[in-house]
C-alpha cells in the first residue's frame, strides 16, 4: 500500500544507496532541517531544471540556513550518476547533494511519491520538508508536467523556521523581513494586555509585529 505521510508525522526513516553513498536517513536528518524532493526521472527536461535550481541553492540553503537538501528518483545509481556527469559538464552545476537511487520503490512507496493516477512507475514532484527532529512540516505534490518553484521552497522553509524559533505565523504572501502574525489571546487577561499593547491591529484576533 501506498502510504502518505502528512504534516507533523514523524519522517519515515529509510537506507539507500544515493550519489554521495549510502546513507540513513534519520542520520542524515540529525540536528538539520531536511528538503527532501523526488523527480520522475533522469535525462529528462523539467526535471533537469529543477534540480538545477536546487543545486544553485544548495550552498546557502546549508551554510545559512541549516538545510541539506535530498532528491530521489526511480532510477539506478548508475544513472544518477551519469546525469550529475551529464549536467556538469554541460552548465557546470554540481548536484552535490545525495540522489537516491530507488529502483525498487521502496523509498517512493513509503514517503507517498509514488502517485499511480499519475504514474506506476515514476515518483511524482513530491517536497518534503523535515525539521531537525525529524518531523515533517511541510509536504508539496506536483504532477510530471509542472516544475515547481525555487522561490517558493526557499520561502515556506524560511517561514517554517521563523514560526518555530519565534512562536509566531506568517500571513499570505509573507516574505523575510516582514511583519508576522501573533497567536490570538487565549484568556480575557491576555486580551486586555493586546488591546494596550502597540502590536499593529486589524482587531484583537489579527495582529502583527516586526521581529
Ligand atoms: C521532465 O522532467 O521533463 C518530465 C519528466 C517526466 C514526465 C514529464 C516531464
């Protein structure tokens, strides 16, 4: 059975044979955040930017922002290894972050990849974004044909990790930098204390503030 995992389940933990060697998958996630994507397959176009995207951020999104980053098709090593081959010798973008081979499905089958309406034998674009306990924060599906957004990825992490670190929310929209949402009062004190404090208001249940 194809299983789903959701928002706030623990991340199914798994070994594979990826691009940089095998790999645990709980080791690997130990005290980072994780993006773990898949693709539908190598040598193929979409995909070829996708990954791409990844790789120009791969550097920052460790260095700044305490992320590595996974990807994962159904397809063998020697492939994976042959399109990193491929793609820097042609753009000179290095995927320097393991791919996992996962010929036999195991990996797409237990992370919810695997879509069969869409495919049986190819993952769809699944994201997955796992917090440095191993719990997953954000899952994103997006079928064969539409690539998805770098931008877009990079924002819902850096959201993720400011609703964390400062208990907040974000609102529509909400870019680095911008103001967040405080959690709404809980008793009638707390209310009386937002209405006398300067949080900028809509009313008492929609409020913002600058970190
Ligand atoms: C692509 O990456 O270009 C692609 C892969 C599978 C199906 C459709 C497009």
């Amino acid at each position: 059975m194809n299983n789903i995992p959701r928002i706030g389940d623990q991340a199914p933990d798994f070994e594979a044979i990826t691009t940089t060697g095998k790999i645990k998958f709980s080791d690997y996630n130990q005290g980072s955040w994780i993006i773990f994507f898949s693709h539908p397959a190598d040598f193929t176009p979409v995909c070829t930017t996708e990954m791409s995207g990844f790789a120009l951020e791969q550097d920052t999104f460790f260095a700044v922002h305490n992320c590595k980053l996974m990807g994962l098709s159904i397809d063998s090593i020697h492939s994976h290894i042959a399109w990193v081959d491929n793609v820097r010798k042609n753009t000179g973008v290095l995927f320097k972050f393991p791919i996992v081979a996962d010929i036999d499905m195991h990996v797409s089958q237990l992370w919810g990849m695997l879509q069969p309406g869409e495919s049986e034998t190819a993952a769809v674009r699944a994201v997955f974004i796992i917090d440095p306990n191993g719990i997953i924060r954000l899952v994103m599906y997006y079928p064969m044909s539409v690539g998805r957004n770098m931008g877009e990825i990079k924002r819902a992490l850096l959201a993720l990790q400011t609703t964390v670190e400062h208990k907040v929310a974000c609102p529509l929209n909400w870019q680095p930098g911008d103001k967040v949402i405080v959690p709404p009062p809980k008793s009638v004190d707390a209310l009386e204390e937002r209405l006398n404090s300067d949080l900028e208001m809509v009313d008492f249940y929609l409020a913002k503030k600058a970190l």
